[in-house]
C-alpha cells in the first residue's frame, strides 16, 4: 500500500468513525429513558420478596443491575425530585418540604433536564418529574403539565369525592377505588401513551432523547383498573406484625416526625388519630399492590415499545423511586421518617455495554444519578454535585463504591450502612434526641439501642459521620465538594 493510498484509507477510517460509535455510551446519541415512581418500596421478587406482582420491573432487574442498596435523600416528594435533579443534597434549609423547588432553593444550579438541552438532547417531562411542573420548566423541550393523582373513574368514587369534607388540599376523597377501566383511562395510562408516541416520533427524527416519565402509582390514593385488584386474595393480604412503637425510641420519631398526616388529612373513612382497623389496612395493602401491579403493566408496555422501536440497544433505562412507604409498620402510612420502610427504594439501571441480570450491594444514593447519567452521555457534570457515578459498579458489580448513605427528614439526619441506621434529632442547632438501629439483629428496627452502654463508642462513631455530612450540606452547595 503506497503513501497515497495509506492517507486516503487512513481518512476513510476517520469519516467512519461516528457511525461505529453511534449508540455507544460516552456520545451525544445515547439516549435515557428516565423512569420515576412514588411511593414504591422495593418488596417485589426481583428484591427477594413475592408480594407484588411485577413481571415487567423483574425482567428490567434481568436485564440491567439492580442496586440492593439504594436509598433516596430525603423521604418526601417535592425535596427528593429537586435533590435528584440538581445532584445536591438536602439540608434543613434546602430541599427540605414536599414544596421545595429546584429553582428557587438552588436557582443557580444547573438542572439534568437543562444539561441534557444543552447538549443537543430533546428533554421531554411526562407525569411527575418534579414536584411542580413548571419547576426549570424552560428546559423541557416538551412538557404535558405533570401528574394527576386522584383521578378517579369509578362514579360512585366522584360523588364522594365532589361530596367529601374538605381537607388539606381540597375535598378528601376514597382511599383506593377498583373499576372495570382499561390501563388508559387514568393518567398513568395516558401518559405511557404519550411517551410511546412521542418515542415514536423523536425515532423518525432521529434526534437523541433524555424522557422523564414520571408514574404517580402507588400514591395515594391506591387507584387501578379491576383486573390488578383481583390479581390478590384479599384475605390473604399479610398486615404489617409490627404496627407499634420501637421499643426505646424517642417522641419525636414517632409524632413530631411522623404523623400519618397524608392519609388522614386528604382521604375519606380514615380516623383522626390511632390505629386503622384491620380491615381499612388491609384495603389499603391491597391497594397498593394492585397499584404497584397496575404501574408495572404501564411499564412494561414503555419498555416493550423502546424495544419494538430498535431503540434499547443506544438507550440506557434507569428506574427508580422518590422514596419508600409504610405499610403499617409502627403504625405508620406513607414515608416522611428516617425508618428503613421510609428511605430504601427499588434502583434499576439498564444500559448497553453494563452488567446484566446483575445485583450489587454497593449502597447508593439518588444524588448518584446525576454523575452517572453524565459519564454515560459523555457530558461533563458540574463540580459541585453531590454524588458518585455509578459506572464503575456497572461494570463491576462486586465493587464496593460506597458503605453507607445519609438520609434526612425535617428534623431527623441519618447515616445508614449494612450494620447500624443511626438518627440524630435537631431543632434549629439544638439536639433533640437520637435513635439507633442494629440491622443485624433488628432489620425491622422495634428496638432502639442507642440509650444502652456498651453502644456508646458506636454513637459516638456515627455523630462524627453525621456531624461531617451536616456541616457539609449547610454550606453553599455551588462553592464546596465533598471528598
């Protein structure tokens, strides 16, 4: 081969460069498809447990890695989604209440959705991203105006709805409602619809993608077509054994913390105070595996779509939740705690090239999901993000990228790991109280330790950590980084 002939092959080798890299993570072509859920605890078979029926999550978990050990930041709706989208952390000034806006607690941070614009991507919100639509809402190349969630369609549930008594936000209606619907007449249908349209049409345009899908089931209220009702025995819907207070645990945990306001402010046939009745928890579990059942389907049919469309192999799926949620453990309903039920979240990514039908037990946190989009895209994230990428234990899922996450609520600021979930309590800068959990030997934390002696050393251990990650997140989140 002659000079001549060597430069010309050598340039027709650079021209076809792109096209061999065109769907490979690290270029500006690599699609997310970005799944949000509310409300979901990880207690499905892909997490070892059969409750819930959700053949569609399970096979996502075969087809990715599904992370053991993810925790959201803060254990309420508005706080989480401003926290997972800017990539920094909550404290008790920022990100802090279900009303929390990404603009206007960091309004000089730079948000995924307008990253991801930024760099050329269409960045489309569909359902509940954030807590309020119109939150950066400039940087949404299309936005359909968020979730709605109580968007009854059985009749007899409108009346009462349109009759109930006025509560926290507007009139309360029923808890949970089954009727003969098909999977689109609620919004959660809707808008599996409209992304799968819009899939469709962002292909023919071949325009790279960051969707935000966002699934309002399972939050209250527990709202399903029949057909995932009648997927459980009613009778055979297990309450929670628990339903008490920790032994030793501290008021404030359990009140000041935690109040059940949710449920008993904004929905109908649920007492003011003390315990449900068997029979009314029992409604609600069921409900809310019907709903979780209903969501997977809707999931399912998005994911089959991506694929139908030939745009899994240049998409990375990432799924994941806001928070957890109570089922009667400590008397508890819905989240805003500190309590394992509260903060661990199903975690799910799926991108070509990573781990396959994979688990790891590396702790992770939603702060994460910024970086790592970042490194899959081959953009550069900003400095001051919070969180890890998550790549390294993509491809290697045995490695341990973090042992323990932090997690607050109000007043309560947590540091969890595999042995021990410690919880301090603070009233401005006065400490209130504290709790301490042996996971161990207490995975369903009913007895607080921390008042005994010999676990002093351990107190003092975790204060320490929780002390540093405190200091660190009260100061300007755009000046300073973690190392």
């Amino acid at each position: 081969m002659n000079f001549i002939t060597k430069c010309t092959f050598f340039i027709f080798c650079i021209l076809l460069l792109p096209c061999s890299i065109k769907g490979q993570s690290g270029t500006k072509s690599h699609n997310i498809l970005f799944i949000s859920i509310d409300d979901f605890r990880p207690k499905i078979n892909s997490y070892g447990e059969s409750k819930m029926i959700t053949p569609n999550i399970d096979k996502l978990a075969s087809e990715g890695l599904q992370f053991n050990n993810a925790f959201t930041n803060i254990a309420v709706c508005g706080a989480s989604r401003a926290s997972i989208m800017t990539g920094i952390r909550p404290s008790q000034a920022r990100f802090n209440d279900y009303t929390s806006r990404a603009s206007k607690d960091t309004p000089d941070a730079i948000s995924l959705n307008q990253l991801f614009m930024e760099n050329g991507y269409e960045t489309i919100s569909y359902g509940k991203i954030y807590h309020y639509p119109n939150d950066t809402g400039q940087y949404w190349s299309d936005n359909d105006g968020g979730a709605h969630q109580a968007d009854y369609q059985d009749p007899e549930a409108q009346v009462r709805k349109r009759n109930g008594e006025i509560g926290e936000h507007g009139r309360k209606g029923p808890a949970f409602e089954h009727p003969e619907v098909d999977d689109y007449a609620y919004n959660d249908g809707k808008v599996t619809k409209r992304a799968l349209d819009k899939m469709k049409a962002l292909k023919a345009e071949n325009k790279p993608f960051f969707m935000a899908v966002g699934y309002v089931s399972p939050h209250l209220p527990f709202i399903q077509p029949k057909k995932y009702w009648d997927l459980y025995d009613h009778d055979e819907i297990p309450l929670a054994d628990n339903a008490y207070q920790p032994k030793n645990s501290p008021y404030i945990a359990m009140h000041s913390q935690h109040d059940n306001a949710e449920l008993r402010n904004m929905y109908l046939d649920i007492p003011a105070k003390g315990l449900l009745s068997d029979e009314m928890s029992r409604n609600l579990v069921h409900g809310y595996y019907a709903s979780v059942s209903y969501m997977d389907a809707l999931i399912g049919d998005l994911i089959n779509g991506l694929d139908d469309l030939g745009l899994r192999e240049n998409t990375t799926v990432i799924l994941w939740s806001d928070h957890g949620f109570f089922l009667g453990e400590h008397g508890f309903w819905c989240k805003h705690s500190t309590f394992y039920e509260a903060i661990k979240i199903p975690f799910i990514i799926s991108s070509p090239g990573f781990a396959k039908n994979r688990t790891t037990d590396s702790f992770t946190e939603l702060v994460d999901v910024y970086p790592t989009l970042c490194e899959l895209t081959g953009m550069v994230p900003p400095k001051y993000i919070h969180g890890k990428s998550l790549t390294p234990v993509m491809k290697n899922p045995e490695l341990k990228l973090k042992d323990e996450i932090y997690t607050r609520y109000k007043q309560g600021e947590a540091v969890v790991d595999e042995n021990y979930s410690y919880t301090e309590f603070f009233q401005g800068e006065k400490y209130i109280g504290n709790m301490l959990y042996d996971l161990k030997q207490d995975s369903k934390q009913n007895k607080d330790i921390s008042e005994y002696p010999a676990n002093a050393a351990t107190i003092e251990k975790y204060s320490k950590k929780l002390k540093t990650m405190r200091d660190f997140v009260n100061r300007d989140p755009l000046k300073t980084t973690l190392d």
